[in-house]
C-alpha cells in the first residue's frame, strides 16, 4: 500500500464472525488493530454495546491476531459507571 503504518479501530464484530476477514486484512496491509473492550463479563461489555455475543468476537479477534503474523494488538475501554471496578481485571485480560 505503500503506507507504514495501517491501523483499524474496531468492535470486532465482522472479524470476530467472519473467518478469514482479519487474516485478508493482515494480507493487504493491516498491522495495527485497536479492539474496543468494555468489560470483563460478557454480560458487560455486551449489555454496554448493546450486541450480543459482542464480547466473544473481540476475544476470538484478539485470538486470532495473535496467530497470524504482523499486526500489533491494542484495546481499549470506556470507563463508566457500569465497567469502573473492573478495570484492573480488564486490563489483565488484556495483556
């Protein structure tokens, strides 16, 4: 593509569903993915997101990121009143 660097920020639903998606976006340039994780509970995160099963993909998505060979992983979180006192346990399954 010609960049350094391609990032994508996302809820992991479509790569968490779709087999083969993330890998052909590491195939074309993908080296960066920003997944969003609200809570540590699946009850949580998908009651914030408001889709269920959402929680699932951005763990099958983290997964599979760290199978194929290139994009570094990062998550992140917004801290409200329903996630603030799992952020520790948060940022452990994170790492």
């Amino acid at each position: 593509m010609g960049y350094e660097q391609v990032s994508v920020i996302t809820n992991c639903v479509r790569t968490g569903r779709q087999e083969g998606y993330l890998k052909c976006m590491v195939e074309t340039g993908l080296n960066d993915i920003l997944m969003s994780l609200h809570g540590v509970a699946a009850e949580t995160h998908d009651g914030l997101t408001g889709v269920k099963g959402s929680q699932q993909c951005v763990l099958q998505t983290a997964s599979m990121a760290s199978e194929v060979s290139g994009p570094r992983s990062r998550f992140n979180c917004v801290v409200c009143q329903e996630n603030c006192d799992d952020c520790e346990a948060a940022a452990d399954l994170m790492a």
